[in-house]
C-alpha cells in the first residue's frame, strides 16, 4: 500500500503568490473591465480559471463562447513569462522542498504528484484528478496534501485528506513555515528516514 503525497506549487514548493496574483488581478481587471478584489478567498473556485470565471457570473458578463476567459488566460501566461525572463530569479524555491522532494522519491511506498489547476476549476477535482493519474485504481493507505491556501485545506477536509500547511497563512494543527524543518515534516507523514537512501538525510550528515 502507498502513500500519495501530493503537492500544491505556487506558495508551496515555489514563492511565486506575490507577483502571479498582482499580475493575474491586473490582467483580468483589462480584459475583464472590472474591480478586482484580490482577496481570492471570496470566489468559490481559487483557480486562475476559477476566478475570471466567478467574476463574469457576478458582474453579468455574457462569454458564452469563452473568448474573454481565453484573452485572460493567454495575455496572463504572455506576462508571466515576461516577468520571468526579465527578472530569472523571481519565482524562489521554498526553503527545503527540492531536498524533500527528493528524499521522498527514493522512499519506497511513497508515491508523489503534483497538482494543477489547469485540469479544473474546482480544488476538489482538481485533487482527485491528480491522484488518479498517480495510482489509477489503486488505493493508498493514505492521501496527504501540501498547501498554501485556506481553499486547500477546506478540499482536504470534504475529501477526508491529511492536510499540511505551508506557508504560515493557515491556521492548522499541522502547518510549517517551509520545508526546511524535513525530519519533523516526514515524521507528520508518518516515514521514516533511510540515512543509506535518502538524498536529504545524506546532505544533512555531520
């Protein structure tokens, strides 16, 4: 039996919130021609398709056709990856998450994946999507998700998931700053470290 642990990415592995959303909001706010309210908390969906979506049904807007929903997701992506090119070091790792990707990786009965919002709108689909393009019909002994976001939390608890806060901008009975602290973080997924095996546990000797 296997474990699934599955990541979020943006405000979880990688730091990337502060300028992705501000670049997200202003986009949608010219396409869109709307007040954009940058508390996403406030749209049922939290997804860069989510959002826009929420906004034409709250405003009226017809897209029936999905021509603005397209003109947000292209012009966002163009932009995105302009601010990138320009500043290369924008989007920073998450202090720890690389080491600990790695050394789940060489875990055996660890089995893990990554989420995307591009596979829907919904956080709980979005989820189920993703486990089952990792196990198939297989069922793991346990499903542990790795978030930034209230909205993952709030997934977690209507599909029965371990939940791990990352971040510091959820209150939770297990939440984390980063993933620095890995031997406290694989002690909450209930593994253990093989010191011959494991990548970080390697790089963590004396």
């Amino acid at each position: 039996m296997v474990h699934l642990v599955m990541f979020d990415i943006d405000g979880t592995l990688v730091d990337s919130t502060e300028f992705d959303g501000r670049i997200h909001a202003e986009v949608i706010h010219e396409v869109l021609v709307v007040v954009v309210d940058r508390d996403w908390s406030t749209c049922p969906h939290v997804t860069d398709g989510g959002v826009p979506e929420e906004l034409l049904r709250r405003h009226g807007i017809d897209d029936s056709d999905g021509a603005r929903r397209a003109a947000v997701k292209q012009r966002f992506v163009a932009r995105v990856r302009d601010y990138i090119e320009d500043d290369p070091h924008a989007v920073r790792e998450i202090p720890g998450a690389t080491a600990l990707l790695a050394g789940l990786r060489a875990m055996a009965g660890c089995r893990l994946v990554l989420a995307t919002s591009s596979d829907a709108h919904p956080r709980v689909e979005i989820l189920r999507i993703a486990a089952h393009r990792a196990l198939g019909d297989l069922a793991p002994r346990r499903r542990t998700y790795c978030g930034d976001g209230a909205w993952d939390r709030k997934a977690c608890v209507e599909l029965g998931w371990d939940f791990v806060a990352i971040g510091g901008k959820v209150a939770h009975a297990v939440a984390f700053a980063s993933f620095a602290d890995w031997a406290m973080i694989l002690s909450v997924l209930g593994m253990h470290v093989e010191h011959s095996a494991c990548p970080i546990a390697r790089d963590r000797r004396p």
